[in-house]
C-alpha cells in the first residue's frame, strides 16, 4: 500500500525532481541503510566485543549515519532519537563520565529498557567510539556496555525507519491534502529540506571544521569529531555527499550549488589529513581553510540560488527551523 502511494503520487505529478523523489530515492534508503548497518553491527557484538573485529561495523554503521544525519526532521527528532545516535560536540565531557559510571554500575542498568533511559550522552556511535577505539585503559571490562549500546543504536535506527516507512512518508507525500495538520502546502516540506540542507552545511563549517580550527594562534585539532576512530574528514566528506545527494533529487535546476558541492568535495577528497591534525600547522591549516571558505560559499550559493527555486524566499533564515 505504502509503495502504491509513492507511485501515485509520481504519476500525478509532473515527471521533475521534487520532495517525492527525495522522500523515494534518498530519504526512505538512507534510513534503511542505516537500520541494516547497526543491526549488522549489533549482531555483531552478540558474537564477540573485541574492538578490532567490531571496528569495521561500526565504521560501515557511521558512514550510514553520515547519510542521514542532515535530515533532523521528523522521526528522528522525536525524543531526541537524533542526539541518542549522535551526541557531538560534548564539550564537558559528559558522555564520558557517564559511560565510566555504567561500565562499573549494576548490570541492571544495561538491560535494554532501562539503557534506553539513560544519558543520550553515554549512548549512540560516539559513546560506542571511546569503547571501541579508547584514549586509555578502561575501569572495566565494556563487553556488557558494548553490546547495551549497539543493541540500543540498532533499536533506535530501527524506531526511525519505522516510523518514516508506516506513516512520516505518507504525511509528506500527502503535503497539501485535506487531513494533513503537519504540512498544510506543499512548498512547507521543500522549505523544511532547505532548512535541514543550510542548518546541516552550517554545522559543518562552524563545528566539524571551526572546532578543531579554533584560532591561528591556538588551534584545537583534539576538537575534530570522531578523532579516535579516524573520521573526522571522512564525516565531511559524506556528509557533503549527502547532501548533494538530497538536492539532485529536489531538482535538476541548481547548476551553480552543484557546482559548489563539487568544488567542496573535491577539496574534502584531496586533503590528506583524516583526524584533521593539520590545522596545528600553518600550511596544512591553510588547506583545511580552503575548504571551510568553499563550504561557506556553498552555503551562499544555496541560498541565492537554490532558495528560489525550491520557492523557499532569499530572506529566509535556515535558524528560525522548519
């Protein structure tokens, strides 16, 4: 029934990239890409806990994450689903306290109900990162924890898919509609993906490159997301893909903003520094500058021109949400 609506909705509209080819071929994949790879990983903890062998896993889960981890609107948003996977920055350290307390607490407390009611900083793939690839010894065996977080990742990923494949798809494929009290025009879902687009390229720029960034004279690369496992470029990388992804299926009308993508994720591509440890260097931050100034174009280019032609108005500011 689900799949006879999205199809229905294609024959009734003119055969042009719009939110129903990005809710088919972007956003409904990416979610189930994701619900596979933590079901994959947590399998896979059920087996074993050592680090080395669930470390691909959990890399392939990330990657999935980094496919939709742009789109923070509706599922994912309910009861911080979002936060739960993803909680970064953490700039007290509060996911770490927290973990330490667990790894040592009553087993009890790991059991799935009672693990999913705990701090969203102890949970998701960033808690799981400091126990698969740990700065230090840890206070205590974390097989137990390991297997309570995966477990929890693959729940939640799973709540997500759920809900967009049994009823969210349908409440924005019927945008417009009698009944629909979420979106009452269709120019309101393409205006809450724009928003999700510019938010998204913003954390990119002031977080995922202006934290470890920091200033010329003190720079912070330890700021880098995901350092410990390795990623902290590769997480830009994917998530200009995706985002570029996303907006190939909006429409086929933005050459300049395509353009832009390009521009940035050729220098994402080509910068040879996967923790972003560069930026302590004058020459090598130079590079990693280059490509936060092309993704603050990018960001302008989307506004200018793909704003207009999603119908989103040139004033509108991506920070007052969808």
């Amino acid at each position: 029934m689900f799949r006879a609506l999205i199809l229905s909705v294609f024959l009734a509209t003119p055969a042009l990239a719009d939110f129903p080819q990005a809710v088919a071929e972007h956003i409904l994949p990416g979610y189930a890409n994701f619900a596979l790879a933590t079901q994959t990983l947590s399998d896979a903890a059920a087996t074993t806990c050592e680090a080395e062998t669930l470390r691909p896993a959990f890399q392939t889960a990330f990657d999935a994450w980094m496919g939709v981890q742009h789109l923070r609107f509706g599922p994912v948003e309910q009861g911080g689903l979002g936060l739960s996977i993803g909680f970064w920055p953490d700039p007290k350290g509060s996911g770490a306290r927290a973990q330490a307390a667990l790894l040592t607490a009553d087993p009890a407390v790991l059991e799935p109900d009672n693990f999913a009611q705990q701090s969203i900083a102890a949970r998701g793939l960033f808690a799981l990162e400091r126990l698969l690839y740990p700065a230090e010894p840890l206070p205590a065996d974390p097989c137990a924890l390991i297997r309570a977080t995966t477990h929890d990742l693959a729940r939640v990923a799973a709540l997500i898919n759920t809900a967009w494949t049994t009823d969210y798809a349908q409440t924005v494929l019927t945008a417009g509609e009698a009944g629909n009290s979420i979106y009452l025009t269709r120019p309101e879902v393409r205006q809450a993906l724009f928003t999700q687009l510019v938010t998204s390229l913003e954390f990119t720029d002031d977080s995922r490159l202006g934290r470890p960034l920091g200033i010329f004279s003190k720079p912070r690369p330890e700021r880098a997301e995901a350092r410990a496992s390795g990623r902290s470029l590769r997480n830009i990388l994917l998530s200009l893909q995706a985002q570029r992804a996303l907006v190939a299926t909006l429409t086929p009308d933005a050459p300049q903003t395509m353009a832009a993508f390009d521009h940035a994720i050729h220098l994402a591509q080509t910068l040879d520094d996967p923790v972003l440890a560069g930026v302590a260097d004058p020459e090598s931050r130079l590079k990693v500058e280059i490509l936060q100034q092309a993704i603050k174009a990018l960001r302008e280019t989307v506004l200018s021109e793909l704003g207009p032609e999603l119908d989103v108005g040139i004033g509108f500011n991506a920070a007052d949400g969808d």
